[in-house]
C-alpha cells in the first residue's frame, strides 16, 4: 500500500492532495485496525475535504462519525453524524448515523449522577431512530437502550428523594417519589417509590395517601420487600393498606388496578 509508506506515521495533514481518495481512505481504515481513532477520523475527513459529493466522500463521513464516537470524542461523532442525516437522508446508512448520534448521548450517563439533560437527548434520538427506522436492528438496540435511559431518569429522582428523605424534608421526597409514580410507572424503581411515599406520607400526617400508596404497592408488587416493609409502617400504625380515591394517588389506583385511563 504506496499511500502508508509515503505518509509512514505521521498524522493526517494538509498536504494530501496527490493521493487518491481509496488511499486515503485505506490509511483510515488502517488507522482503525491499529485502533488511532482519532487519526482515522482525521484521514476520513481529508477524503470528504478533497473528494467532496463523491461515493468515498459519502463513505468517509460515516465512517468519521463512527471512529470519533469509538475515540469518546462525543460532540464531533454527533457533528459528522448530524452532517451524514443532513446531506444523505434517504441512505441506507441513515439508520445507522441516527443510531451513532443517539449513542454519543446515551454513552455518557451511565452514571446515575451526571447531568439529565444528557438522558433527555439521549431519550429523544433513541426514539428517532425506533420512530424513523422502526425494521432495523438499531431500531431493536435503540428499544433496549431507551428502557435504560428512561430507567436512569427515575434512578435520578429516587436519588434525590432519597436524601430529602433521609433529612426529614418529607414534603420535598414525597414530591420527587410522586414524579416516578406518575411518569415512570414502568422502571423498576416504582415499588420502592410507593413505599418511600408511605414513609413520607405517614411522617407528614397524610394517612390516607400512605394508605392508598400501601394498597397500590399491596396489588402490583406483593411479593416484594417493599410492600413487606410498607404493610408493617401500616400496621404498627393501626392502619391497613386502602384505598381511598380523593387523592392524587386515587387516580394512579384506577389506572394501575382498574386500568381506568382518565
């Protein structure tokens, strides 16, 4: 291969001209192998540069977006992908620019902790790629990792009701508990959300909400330490799990168990 010996191994630069567009696009995939990411997202951007509107160029720019995102340089694979959706919307490879986009988000919050405006791009691309490409098999991994994300949301608001909680501010807990109540009924955190609104609820006085959160978690989650733990703040009470439907969580009850959607 003529094209690695003359450029040995440097790095990509501005003096590229006399080659051919398959050379350069080889020293890229060469780039791969030896896993230089971040070369190999340059050498893809000399073939776009110097062979623009041509098949190698349309070629490179994919490629571009997939070695900046396996390199962990998020915001350039976004850009090339971004660019790919925007000059070759109908191309086979669309599907996939969308799925790489969406991965430069998702990638970054597997940390429950980080910033949720990631989450919230990654929900949205995630589902422009299931919306948009519904028979591909991004389609099928988008599906899973949207699950996750949306997951990682309501991991975020036990978090933060949890340390309410754990300080007694039983108002501001029970409010970010009720947000995963209601907007993330499908995650896994919902059984312990309904016991830690007990909890808060049996603190702040509001007997019937604990007694109604008790017999939600008592019909959906009966086998779980949760509803375990909830029946016994009940009980040590003088109080059983009920429910009462003059609450906010009377309307959860009628949905969840009588799957009266109103």
């Amino acid at each position: 291969m003529a094209f690695l010996t003359a450029c040995g191994d440097n790095a990509p630069t501005r003096d590229l001209e006399g080659y051919p567009a398959e050379e350069i696009y080889a020293r890229a995939e060469y780039e791969i192998t030896q896993k230089d990411y971040g070369d190999a997202a340059q050498y893809f951007g000399e073939v776009e540069r110097l062979y623009p509107y041509s098949d190698w160029a349309k070629r490179a720019l994919i490629m571009q977006a997939f070695s900046y995102h396996r390199d962990k340089d998020y915001e350039s694979a976004r850009v090339s992908a971004q660019r790919f959706l925007d000059f070759y919307p109908a191309d086979e490879d669309a599907a996939y620019a969308q799925y790489l986009l969406a991965l430069s988000y998702y990638d970054q919050i597997d940390d429950v902790g980080r910033d949720q405006g990631l989450t919230f791009q990654a929900l949205q691309a995630l589902r422009a790629v299931i919306e948009r490409y519904p028979d591909t098999q991004y389609a099928r991994s988008a599906i899973l990792k949207f699950d996750l994300a949306f997951d990682h949301l309501a991991g975020k608001e036990m978090e933060i009701g949890r340390y309410y909680l754990k300080r007694k501010h039983y108002a501001a807990a029970s409010n970010r508990f009720r947000v995963v109540v209601e907007q993330f009924q499908t995650t896994q955190h919902t059984p312990e959300a309904l016991h830690r609104l007990v909890e808060s609820y049996l603190a702040l006085g509001l007997v019937e909400e604990a007694q109604t959160a008790g017999a939600i978690l008592g019909h959906n989650y009966q086998s779980t330490e949760w509803y375990q733990d909830s029946y016994k703040l009940l009980t040590g009470q003088g109080l059983e799990p009920k429910a009462f439907e003059n609450n906010w969580l009377g309307a959860i009850y009628r949905q969840m168990i009588r799957g009266e959607w109103l």
